[in-house]
C-alpha cells in the first residue's frame, strides 16, 4: 500500500515559510534545493516531508503557474514504482513529468489525476519522512 509522505506547497520566499513552520509547528529543516527549476527548503515533523517551493520555469510549476501560492502537490512513497505506474495509469492517471533515477537515486515521477490535480511516486521517499 502506498503511504502519503510529502507535502509541496508554492510559496514567494521558501526561507521566510520555512521560518514561520519552524517557529509556528516546531517542524525540522532537512533539506533544501537550489536548481533550474525551483528553489526551496524541506521541512518534516519526522514523518511527512513538506517542501515549500517557488518554482523558477513555468512548466514545472503546473496548470496554475508560478504565481500561484499554495497546496501545489502530494507525494507517496510505493515499494514498486513500475507496479504503481501501471495501476495509477489503468485507473485513468496521466503521466506528467519526471521517470526514476538511474541506481536507485533520489526522484519522483510525477502524475496527475483525472480532475488534473498533481501527484508524485517515489520508492526512495523524502528527507525526513518516515518510510
């Protein structure tokens, strides 16, 4: 069964909404991101992973584009990425972006449902997040 483990939320300034977790919640800082794509931080409470971007390049922010705050997308962690991809297609999902890492590294293959709202798999999980 997949587990719900990561949390993506759009932000204007990741630094600032990492302070406000971290002061507001309690939540640790374990990790952040600097690409062409996006920048960011990642934040867990020990067993969900919540990343707070601000994406750099429209294509990666989605349907509703760079200037949207907000939930952007959810992530699950499945112990097999090519089983989960078949039944996420059969049951009407749509691939987005993304495919696994060559040796078993770090990334999320990301979908969306037939509502068109946005997802990723992973069998690699995220920092901080409980497996």
């Amino acid at each position: 069964m997949a587990k719900l483990r990561h949390i993506a939320i759009t932000v204007p300034d990741p630094e600032k909404a990492a302070e406000f977790y971290v002061k507001a919640f309690g939540l640790e800082r374990v990790g952040a991101t600097d690409w062409h794509g996006a920048r960011g931080v990642y934040l867990s409470d020990g067993v969900m992973n919540i990343a707070l971007l601000s994406y750099k390049k429209e294509e990666l922010a989605g349907a509703r584009g760079r200037g949207y705050v907000g939930a952007h997308h959810f992530g699950f962690i499945v112990e097999d990425v090519d089983a989960a991809r078949r039944a996420i297609e059969a049951a009407g999902g749509r691939h987005w972006m993304g495919e696994p890492a060559e040796g078993g590294g770090f990334y999320e293959v990301k979908y969306h449902d037939p509502d068109g709202g946005a997802f990723d798999i992973t069998a690699n999980g995220w920092s901080g997040a409980k497996r």
